[in-house]
C-alpha cells in the first residue's frame, strides 16, 4: 500500500485509473466507516482494488476504504478528479425507475425474462414464435408465466442477434412483437422491447413498452437516440464490438475489461449529452458479443468495476456459448446449472439485473441468495 501510494505521486497527469469494489462483507455494522455501500444494494464493501494505467505500464493495489482519503491525497490532477467521480459512482443511489404500473426499485436484484419472438435463436428459436410466425398467444402465455414466476422485466425480441442470423426487416420484427406487447401492458412486470431500430422501437412504445433494450447501444439506427430520448422510456445500453449489421464483428482486445469499460463510459457521455436523462440508462457489458471465452471469463470476473459506471448494470449470460465451452460442450438446452451459477455471481457482484431464460429457477435463487443478505445485514452476536 505504502508503495503504491508512492506510485500515485509520481503519476502523470495522462495516467487512467479503474476501480473495483472488493472485500464484501455478509455484516457491514461490526466494520464502522470501514466499508461503503455499493449504490443502495444489500452489498457493502471493504477495499478498492485500484489500478492505474501509465504510458502502457500498470500498477495495481488493494486500498482499505477508510484509508481511501489518504490515498486521493497522493493522487496528481486530473487523476484525483477521475477517481473522485469513480467512487461516488459506486456509492451511488440510483432512483427507481417508473413503468407502467411496475416500479423497478435497484435496492435488489430483478430478474429479467427472455421471450424470443423468431424461428433462429440460439436458445429457443421458434418456440414462442406461433404458428406460421403469426400467433402470438404461445408468447402471451410464456410472459404470463414469467411474470406469475417473479420475473420483474419481460424482454420481447422479434430479431435474432446469435452469430450469423440474417437481418429481419423492420415491418416483419414489428408485426413479431407488437400484438404480444399489446397483451402484456397489464401483466405486472415491466415491459422491456429487445431491437436496435427505431421504427420497432416507435412500434413498441405505442403499444404499451417500457424499457428500450438496444443491443447497439442506439447507433445501429441513427434514429433510434431521438426516438428514445422522445419517449423518455429507460433504454439499456450495451457494448458490442460493431454496431454494422454483424454485432459480433471485431478485431479482439488488449484488455477486454477496460476497453469495454472505457466504450461504456463514452458512450453514457454521448447519449447524456444529446441529452437524455442519465437516471434512465442501464448498462450491460455484451457478454458473448464478438468476445472470446477467455474475454467474457474476464468480464465476469470484474463485474464489480462496471459499478463505476455510476448506472445500474445488466447482465445476460443465460444458456451462452461459454457455458457450453466450460461443460464438456453441453447443448442449449443442457445449460439450466451454467445460466443460474453466472446469473447468481452477477448479483453477488451487485448487478441489478440478470437476462434469463429460465425464469422460475433464476427467481429462486436470487430470492434465496436474497434471504441470506437479509439474515447477514441483520445479524447480532
């Protein structure tokens, strides 16, 4: 610690800094002013690991966080600034979020169901589709059961996003998922409408949606960011390495976890500044977009430093590629023990939001993880 606190005093002003919240604990009244709070989550933490970047050479140190001030101190402009603004990002409270008749509160972790609305998906291509395409009461039913399981958001998709599915044109995807949102706007979740274009996007919201989920993070279209800062709907930003046609197109990284993390940051800058309101952006870091096993392992185990995004975050691992990858190549339809493994190290890091397909069993496990927190942050000896 003493040589790192050395490290920040001779840090140029060009240097980058990331932090990470580590160190959580199950009772955080026995350790006064010796953690914080992660934003307004039943998560508190005891360190930051800090990393610095200078001219391609890195450093990196754990900081207890009351030793945290004395280490800012250290820090030379506008280094200190950054890492001034990343700290309040983690301890900050995000608002809830209004939607229809669902308010989506971040002091807990919610889950998100996944209804596909095609006939290729990676997971469950046509199951909900109907039959012919054209009967949306399979859907129906499907989110109805998500919602009665405790689903709090219903994502509704009418494209294919897995590698190599074909473009869908904006008419069919908006005759896909329009009739089923049409049903939905009562059902007691939220209702999220998964597209990067801004005619389905139009299409949705005037059937009932909530939430845009734009797996371009709105630049596929270039009218999806008046559109959805029209509707002052919540809208989810996610990276991914192309916003072209293929969004699994790219060229690798050095650093998965920075580089995703610095396009995040970017990108809430841009959207913020054309002037849509930051306490209605969500986050998600693209797991399995244009990122190789390795990558997402990374991503994974450094969902912590999203945090210092300052936006809720949103994670959708369920039923992927490297689930298989870490399981003797176990098919889609085998991965139910992978999906709520990675859905439940998502909330153990404070994501507020897990993408599922297996909705009952994910619900179970976060409101059993949940029971747990409780009886941790209540505990007395």
């Amino acid at each position: 610690m003493a040589d790192f606190m050395e490290q920040m005093e001779a840090q140029s002003a060009h240097s980058k800094i990331y932090m990470k919240p580590v160190g959580f604990l199950d009772n955080p009244q026995y350790f006064d002013e010796q953690n914080s709070r992660l934003n307004n989550s039943l998560m508190w933490f005891s360190q930051i690991e800090c990393t610095t970047i200078d001219e391609g050479k890195s450093a990196r140190a754990l900081v207890p966080v009351e030793q945290w001030p004395q280490l800012l101190e250290k820090m030379v402009e506008p280094l200190a600034e950054r890492a001034t603004a990343l700290f309040a990002n983690l301890t900050r409270p995000h608002a809830p979020l209004q939607c229809g008749e669902r308010v989506i509160r971040f002091d807990q972790p919610h889950v998100m169901g996944i209804l596909n609305r095609t006939p290729d998906s990676f997971s469950d291509g046509g199951k909900h589709a109907g039959k012919n395409g054209s009967d949306p009461q399979a859907a129906i039913d499907a989110a109805f059961n998500m919602a009665t399981a405790g689903a709090s958001i219903i994502d509704i998709g009418g494209e294919s996003t897995r590698p190599g599915a074909e473009a869908v044109w904006e008419g069919d995807e908006i005759k896909r998922v329009v009739p089923v949102i049409e049903k939905l706007t009562h059902c007691g979740a939220a209702i999220s409408v998964d597209t990067r274009k801004a005619a389905v996007m139009e299409a949705a919201i005037a059937a009932g949606a909530h939430i845009i989920n734009d797996i371009s993070a709105l630049l596929h279209d270039k009218r999806s960011l008046e559109v959805a800062g029209v509707s002052g709907k919540p809208v989810v930003l996610m990276h991914a390495p192309s916003s072209g046609k293929d969004p699994h197109k790219g060229n690798g990284y050095g650093n998965v976890v920075t580089e995703t993390f610095d396009w995040l940051e970017q990108r809430i800058a841009d959207v913020v500044e054309a002037g849509f309101e930051r306490e209605k952006i969500i986050v998600d870091p693209g797991l399995g977009f244009g990122k190789s096993l390795a990558d997402n392992l990374a991503l994974m185990n450094n969902l912590a430093m999203f945090h210092a995004l300052g936006q809720p975050l949103l994670i959708g691992a369920s039923r992927k590629r490297m689930i298989g990858a870490l399981s003797k190549e176990a098919p889609v339809d085998q991965r139910l023990g992978g999906s709520i493994a990675l859905a439940l190290h998502a909330i153990q890091q404070g994501a507020q939001i897990v993408r599922v397909h297996d909705v009952p069993e994910t619900v179970q496990a976060a409101q059993v993880w949940r029971g747990m927190r409780d009886a941790g942050v209540t505990a007395r000896v």
